[in-house]
C-alpha cells in the first residue's frame, strides 16, 4: 500500500504541471524504472508506484495515470473506512497487511 499522504502530494504536484509526463518520466528513470521515448502515436504503459495506465502516447498515458492514481486514493480510503467500521481498529488492518 502506497502512503496516502505521499501520494496525493504527489498527484496533486502533477495536476498542477503543464506537462506531468516530463515530471513523471523523470521520476520513473530516477528509481531505476525505464521510460521509451517515442515521436509516434502508439499505446503507452506507465507503472509506477504500484499503480498502471496506459494511453495513446505519453501524454495521455500520464493523464490517465493520474487518474488511476488519484481513484486508488479513493479505494484506500473507503477500504479502510468499511474496515473500521468492521474490526473498530485501523491499526489492525496494517497488522494485517504485514503478516
């Protein structure tokens, strides 16, 4: 699980640049990821941070990778919540997780 906090930082940095996929490129190159450039039209693939998309190009495989990432936001969220509301503890659901 990615930590949320540093997620939506993360996306809401993204949302916020003219051209994510330069952003999102770099950062995918710089954990040791690979990203193939291209000058022509074809379906693009990003996974990152545990999180996939793709689209026709980097462009709008990045857009679509924003969205995946920011609806995964959301999931989380409500898993956790339908958790609690369930077991009453959020810590026992990252106990969990870890074993």
């Amino acid at each position: 699980m990615n930590n949320s906090s540093d997620l939506e930082l993360f996306i809401q940095e993204l949302e916020r640049m003219e051209t994510p996929e330069t952003y999102l490129r770099a950062c995918v190159k710089n954990s040791g990821g690979i990203w193939h450039d291209t000058d022509v039209p074809a379906l693009f693939e990003i996974h990152f941070m545990g999180i996939a998309a793709s689209g026709m190009g980097a462009y709008e495989a990045a857009r679509n990778w924003i969205t995946a990432a920011r609806n995964s936001l959301s999931l989380d969220t409500v898993s956790i919540g339908a958790y609690s509301k369930n077991s009453g503890s959020v810590a026992q659901l990252v106990r969990a997780e870890r074993s």
